[in-house]
C-alpha cells in the first residue's frame, strides 16, 4: 500500500468511530418519558429517570413494560408472536417498541415534546 492510502483508510475508521461512538455515547435527553400508548390514546407516561414497571392490560391482552436504567423495555406480553418482547430497549426520542396483537405503541418522548415538528409546520 501507498502512504496515501494508509492516511485515506486511517481517516474513514477515524471517521466512522467518531459517528459510531457520538450515537452510542451521546448525551440522553434530560426530562425524557416513555408515552404508553394503547389504541391510539395515552395509557401512562414514565419518565426514563426512574426504575419503574408497568402492568399494562386492555381488552386485547397484557403487555409489562419496564423502565430501568435509562431505557424502556417490553420484557414480557402474551401475544402469540411476542415481536415486542423482542424488541430492543429505547432510550432516544422518537424510538418505538410496537405490539400490534395489543395495539399498544411505547415511545420516547422529549421533555418540550409537542405533537407538531419541522416536518409538520
């Protein structure tokens, strides 16, 4: 290899570790909650800053949902294919866990959330 291209692969993995480590390390949101939601409307809001578990039974079944640590989890349900449970734990603005045998959506919310954004005005 040429020196030129030693410095071109030196500066990607510089690159690419700065973008790998600023998302994973990156600052959580101060005032951030988890927002249950079930059949389109609030159930229950959990702020992220606390060790909390939640019970969540409608007519379309049970969901538990925790919040330890920073994030939010869906550690246990009985829907048939428990895609839920599956999902990994959220912690950012705007991450979702979704149960759709239970209509019920749990997502990360900014302390200033309003339900209009850029996207939206």
């Amino acid at each position: 290899m040429k020196k030129f291209d030693i410095i071109i692969a030196v500066v990607i993995i510089a690159v690419a570790a700065v973008l790998y480590f600023g998302g994973v390390l990156s600052p959580k949101e101060k005032g951030a909650v988890a927002v249950i939601y079930v059949d389109g409307n609030e159930y229950k809001r959990l702020p992220l800053d606390t060790n909390a578990e939640v019970r969540v039974e409608t007519e379309y079944g049970v969901n538990v949902i925790t919040v330890k640590d920073g994030y939010a989890d869906c550690v246990d349900a009985d829907c048939k294919d428990k895609l839920c449970v599956s999902q990994k734990k959220i912690n950012k603005v705007n991450q979702t866990i979704v149960c759709l045998p239970h209509k019920m959506v749990v997502e990360i919310e900014g302390a200033d959330a309003s339900k209009i954004d850029s996207v939206s005005e």
